[in-house]
C-alpha cells in the first residue's frame, strides 16, 4: 500500500482520506445539532440542518451515515491500533513526547494516536446503540420507558465523550508538524516517518527493497 513518490511516502490513500473527510464533515453537522438540542444556550445551532424541525428529524440519519462511514475507517486501521510492549516505553516518556521529542520504536501509530482510536470507536458504538433506542418515531416504541431513559443518558454521555475525544484528536494533529499534510495531500517526508513513526518507516524500507528486487530480476 505504501509507494515512494522520490522523497514522499503515501501515508494515506485517497480513498482514505475522502472517507476520513466526510465523516469529519458529518460529524460537525450531528455534533453540533445534538448540542443544540441539549444546551438552551446553544439552542440556536439547531439551525445547522436549516430550520430546529429539520434538524430534529435529519439528526440521526447524519448521525447513521457517521457511523456507518466510520466502520470503514474503523476496520481499515484496526489492525495499526493493537497496544504493543513498546508503546508503553511511549507511555513511560510522555513528558519527553510533551517537550517534542519521540520515545520507543513506535510503528504506525503511537499509543496516543491508539487511544483516540479506540475512543472515538466506544463512543461511537455506545452512540448508535443508545440513538437507535432513542430514535422517534421509528425505534423508540419497541423500548420502556426506563429503558429510554437511560438510552438518553448514555447518548449525552457518549456524545461529550466523541467530541472531547476528537478535539483532543485535532489539537495533537495540529501539534505534529506534517499531520495534517498526510491527511490532506497524502504523504509525509522520509524524515517525518523517521522521527515519529520509526518501526513504520523501516518496514516501508523493507517493502521498498522488496520492490526494487522484483523490478530487477524482471
Ligand atoms: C477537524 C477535525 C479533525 C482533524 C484536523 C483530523 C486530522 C487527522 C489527521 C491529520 C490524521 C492522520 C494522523 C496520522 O496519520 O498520523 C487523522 C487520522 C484519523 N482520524 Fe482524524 N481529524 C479530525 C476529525 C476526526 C473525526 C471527527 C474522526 C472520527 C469520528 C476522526 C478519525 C480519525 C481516525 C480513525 C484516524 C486514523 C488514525 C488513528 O487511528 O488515530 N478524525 N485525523
């Protein structure tokens, strides 16, 4: 999947980075609808669909395309976010990861990057089951009352949980010079892979070994 553009490395395709786009797009209009209908204050972002009544109704279909973009995301980069022995030197090294610099022999992704993944999939989870329960009028009268009423609680919850999760998500983004690149145009520079993500870059050393071997003997 990895392909040397001279001295680029694609870090993410761009099926990848449509998707991951899209559901960030989807995730404004339900974030901040849903926000609306919980804060008096904030009453007026119900107008973020077109009118309070339109938002009303169009929230948890916005809300379904997330989660269902968000599957794709989630099964794409899985196999990247299983927690290894040297994520945990990551974690001994926080404070030096604080101050810039980079700790353990971090593959893909480090352990900060794996916790906001395995976040923003909980809370997902937690928001559709609940939103499913909750949803008027098409599901909410096959459940009790009681049984809605805590739906309604693990939806405000599980919502305060993603979008704390993702503006901590944004903000680390932002912080790692070249993040955003990746995400935009695809690729990082050798030096960035080196310094971030060494144990991904030597095995992108390995691919593109490998590669170079069958052109020759072609
Ligand atoms: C304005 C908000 C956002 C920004 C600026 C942003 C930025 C980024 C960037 C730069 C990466 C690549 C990181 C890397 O390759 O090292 C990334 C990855 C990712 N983003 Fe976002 N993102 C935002 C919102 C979201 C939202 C709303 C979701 C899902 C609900 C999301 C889910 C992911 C996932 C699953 C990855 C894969 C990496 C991982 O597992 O941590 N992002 N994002």
């Amino acid at each position: 999947m990895m392909k040397k553009k001279g001295d680029k490395i694609l870090r993410h395709t761009a099926s990848e980075r449509i998707n991951h786009w899209v559901v960030v797009i989807v995730f404004l209009f339900t974030a901040i609808s849903g926000l609306g209908f919980f804060f008096p204050s904030l009453n007026w972002f119900m107008n973020i669909l077109g009118t309070p009544e339109l938002s009303r109704l169009l929230h948890p279909f916005v809300g379904s395309a997330m989660a269902i973009l968000f599957l794709f995301m989630f099964f794409r980069y899985l196999k990247y976010n299983f927690i290894d022995k040297d994520d945990l030197v990551w974690a001994k090294n926080i404070h030096k990861v604080l101050q810039n610099e980079e700790a353990g022999d971090i593959g893909h992704y480090n352990l900060g990057q794996k916790g906001i993944y395995w976040m923003l999939s909980i809370s997902l989870i937690l928001l559709t089951v609940s939103g499913i329960i909750i949803w008027r009028p098409y599901f909410a009268e096959y459940f009790s009352i009681p049984v809605i009423r805590i739906a309604l609680l693990v939806h405000s919850l599980s919502a305060i949980l993603l979008i704390i999760t993702v503006f901590v998500h944004a903000y680390a983004a932002f912080w790692v010079k070249g993040s955003i690149r990746s995400m935009i145009e695809g690729w990082v520079t050798r030096g960035w892979a080196k310094k971030h993500h060494p144990r991904w870059y030597r095995e992108i050393l390995e691919e593109e070994k490998k590669e170079a071997e069958k052109q020759s003997q072609k």
